[in-house]
C-alpha cells in the first residue's frame, strides 16, 4: 500500500488558503530563461499569421501536450473555485485530475494519445535537463519530471490494462509498478468522480471564455486546439464561477509554460510554451 499513496489527491489544506495575492500555479515544468520560437513571425501588426506548413508529428506532440496541460490547468481552477481539499501535493493532484478527466472525455485511442503525448513532454523535458548536466530543483513544487511522466505512464496504463499492455511496455513502465497502476487508477477516480459529477450535474454555471492573440501559423492552429478543449468543457460541464482561458505571448522572467491565476480566476497558456513544444518535439 505504501506505494499507493504517495500519488494521490487531495490534502486538506483549503486552496483558498493558497489564494493569496496571485498565486501562480504553473502548469508543469519550471521556468526557462530563454524563449525559443520556431516559427516565422508576422509583421507584427494585423496581418495574418504566416502561412507555414506544419510538421504532422511534431504539431502531435503539441497537440497532445497542449491538451493534458490545459486539463491540468483546470483542476487548479476548480480546486480554487469549487474550495476543493487536496490530499496530497497539489500539482500531483492536477496530474492525476488531467488523466482521470481525459479518460473520460476521450475514446479509448484518443486518451492515450493524449495522455501518452503529455508523459512524453516530461521525458523530453527531463532528457534535456540531464543531457545538459543540470540537477533538478529539488525545493520545486512540481514532482520531478521523470516521476510525473511514470504516473502519468501508469494511471493511463491502469486506466484499461487489459488493452494497454504494449503501451505499458513501449513507455518503459518496469513490471514492479505496473502491477499497481490499476488500482492506483481506481484510487484516482474515486478521488475525482464525484468533483467531476458535481460539474457535469450543476443546472447552472458560468461559461468558461476564451481569447487568444496568436502571431504565428503555428500558435493559430495551437490556440484551435485550446479553443475546442474550451468547447468542449462548457458542452458538459457548468463550473461554479467564471473562468477565462487566455493564448498569449508571456513576459521573459515569468513562468513561460501555462498557469492559473486564482485572483483573476485566469488559465493562460503561452505562447511561448507552444513554441517550445514544437522546437523540442521527439522525432
Ligand atoms: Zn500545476
């Protein structure tokens, strides 16, 4: 059991203790120093966005990662909003909320590409870090990326181990764990099903708004894939409180990835970052 517990949701610190000034809560990885954009910018005024051709494989990448970090981004809202306890770290739990929720919302194929997209955007951050030598940052309040992308390998694969196997295998999920990850699944929906319920059930609610100020062909089509998750998320949910989803270039020295602002009940999602999982996207 020992090995169960340490992933799971829900400590009982009320996050409107958390709520002070504008705490951001970053999405997933830590800050970077430097932005890194791929695509070709336009003139910067209101033309539009340069026409580029996509690579498939690599938008995938982005594609994926973009969603399973703007489910994650939504469990720090409703934890906010909804005063949900959280046992547990909460970044963890927003992890364990994104692939739950996936599960969900998605058929069978799609949710593991999704899920299985977003466990590869932590190796590919962790293979850099160490590929540059770099140690973690230990006193980060995100779990270390390899640690994230094996509970995000496990959840997904204990969602359907029956049908999973090979995905189990192709990720690299050694047996000992394996052996856990369905009922650790289990675990993370009984945590989340009934918040999940409450949503889906309200007769009422706010909708969730969207805007974006793309500059680029790549962050168009990125900022599409926000916009429908956004969709979707009014079509069957009706949250408690208003909340604004925003695409757009963020300021150096700040988080650069994606975070939620509880005091202005704000997820954005930056630019930056989509240009970054383009660049760094596996091959
Ligand atoms: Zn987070």
């Amino acid at each position: 059991m020992e090995k169960l517990f340490y992933l799971f949701i829900a400590l009982v610190v009320p996050a409107a203790v958390l709520a002070a000034e504008d705490i951001n809560k970053q999405v997933d990885k830590t800050p970077k120093e430097q932005p890194a954009l791929t695509d070709k910018q336009d003139d910067g005024k209101q033309g539009k966005p340069v026409a580029l051709a996509l690579d498939p494989q690599k938008f995938e990448f982005v594609r994926t990662n973009l969603v399973s970090t703007f489910y994650h981004e939504l469990a720090h809202a409703l934890i906010d909003m909804m005063d949900l306890p959280v046992l547990g770290q909460e970044e963890d739990a927003a992890d364990v909320f994104s692939v739950v929720v996936i599960e969900q919302l998605f058929k069978s194929q799609e949710a593991l590409a999704i899920n299985s997209g977003g466990a590869m955007g932590f190796k590919v951050d962790a293979d850099d870090r160490m590929g540059k030598g770099r140690e973690w940052d230990w006193a980060d309040e995100h779990g270390p990326d390899m640690q994230r992308y094996y509970n995000i390998v496990c959840l997904t694969y204990g969602s359907n181990p029956e049908n999973r196997s090979e995905f189990a295998e192709k990720m690299g999920l050694p047996l000992e764990r394996a052996e856990y990850c369905n009922g650790e699944y289990d675990l993370a929906k009984h945590g989340w099903d009934p918040i999940i319920k409450r949503i889906e059930d309200a007769k009422s609610g706010e909708p969730v708004s969207f805007h974006q100020s793309a500059r680029t062909a790549l962050q168009q089509r990125a900022a599409e894939v926000i916009e429908a998750e956004v969709k979707l998320v009014n079509e069957k949910f009706n949250l408690p409180k208003r909340l604004r989803v925003t695409v757009k270039r963020c300021s150096r020295g700040s988080n650069m990835y994606a975070f939620y602002s509880s005091s202005r009940h704000k997820i954005t999602v930056c630019t930056n970052y989509i240009d970054e999982l383009y660049r760094t996207a596996p091959k």
